[in-house]
C-alpha cells in the first residue's frame, strides 16, 4: 500500500492511498492504467522525461549519454555527454534544443547543467552548501524556469533558465526530507515530490513565487 499526502499550501494536509499496483483512488474515482507499449533499450535506463513535442528523453547514467526516442521506443538520437559528467541522473528536452541535466553524487561533483545538442558543457551550477547540496532530479515549466530536487539540501529550489538561483520553492519546513524526483503540472499548477522514504507530497503552487 502506498501513499501520498497533497499539501495546498496554506490549507490541510490530506493522505491518498494507493490499493493495488494498477488502480488509483482519487476523491472516489477510479482509474484504471493498462499497458500501451514496451521496449527494450541497449543500456540501463536511469532517469527518464518527456518533451513537449512528445519524445521520451532517457539517461543513461553508467555511459553518460542520453537517448531520444519516439513513444514507439524509436531511437532518434544518442547524446554523448561531456566527459566531466559522471553519474547522469536525469535529463528534460528544453525548447532550444538544449537539455537540462542533473549529475554527480555527495561530493563527486555534483550539479545542474545545460548541454547543447551534442552534449558539450554550456553551463554548470555546481553544488555547495548554499545553493545545491546534491541535486537528484530537474523538470522545467512552459516559462522556461528550472526546478532541481536537491536530496541533502531537503528543498527543491528553482533556477532560472541561465541556473541562476532564484528561490527555494518548497524545503523542510514544508516536510521535505530527502527529495529524491520531481514532476510538474503546469496546467493545474502543482508540484510532485516523492521522497526517499516512500511518500510523494503535492504542493499547490498558487501561493508560491514568482507566478506568472
């Protein structure tokens, strides 16, 4: 049995449970998942996102490469990330052609980067104890703003499309422990964040700055 807790921010906390693997329960509404798909990939898949145009965008953490695939699991193009990258955890398709990626461990270089489509270094924000301690996931919303789950630092912190910092958006006083990945509904304007514990918290993100 699992759960998840959705946090309106401001309001009250309220737990979601999750039966079996194929059913969710939400507000007396069942849904059911069925699978539509299924391919192999030559290497071992670690983080995976999907593009606005609908391309699977997978990293390849053990080769530091990132795949671009069809939703059919037709490979378009392999990346072949700059050599300084070790530990590719996850990568999202910006709207420049560029992706955003998060890499290293605790103390092993450890950063959010923008790399360009062949993969060379554009920019890196590389961790430390201020703003990034260890970052382990990123997504991107449509303004182009940057969120990186940071597992040590217990936040997830928001960065402009140049990795400035900008804010942390949610952190520990808001229940964070060890986030670990990060999903973003733009449309409904919510923040997913499972945790290393083995919950997911959503946050609403009308109260949260900047807005649009």
């Amino acid at each position: 049995m699992g759960v998840y807790t959705y946090n309106d921010i401001g309001g009250h906390n309220k737990a979601k449970h999750w039966g079996c693997p194929d059913t969710v329960d939400t507000n007396g509404l069942t849904s059911m998942v069925q699978v539509s798909g299924q391919w192999s990939v030559a290497d071992k898949p670690y983080g995976i996102s999907v593009s606005v145009d609908g391309h699977v965008i997978i990293s390849f953490s053990e080769t530091s490469t990132v795949g671009v695939f069809t939703h059919a699991g037709v490979l378009q193009r392999r990346i072949a990330v700059d050599p300084a990258v070790v530990n590719l955890r996850h990568a999202v398709l910006l709207a420049t052609g560029q992706l955003v990626i998060c890499h290293g461990a605790v103390q092993q270089r450890a950063a959010v980067s923008i790399v360009d489509a062949d993969g060379h270094l554009v920019k890196t924000l590389a961790a430390d104890d201020r703003q990034l301690v260890w970052p382990t996931h990123v997504a991107v919303d449509e303004r182009g703003f940057i969120y990186a789950s940071d597992y040590s630092g217990k936040r997830v912190a928001q960065l402009d499309r140049d990795l400035a910092y900008v804010a942390d958006i949610v952190g520990y006083d808001d229940g964070l422990r060890n986030p670990r990945n990060i999903g973003l509904d733009s449309i409904r304007r919510r923040l997913y964040v499972a945790q290393a514990a083995g919950s997911v918290i959503v946050f609403g993100l009308q109260n949260l700055l900047p807005l649009y």
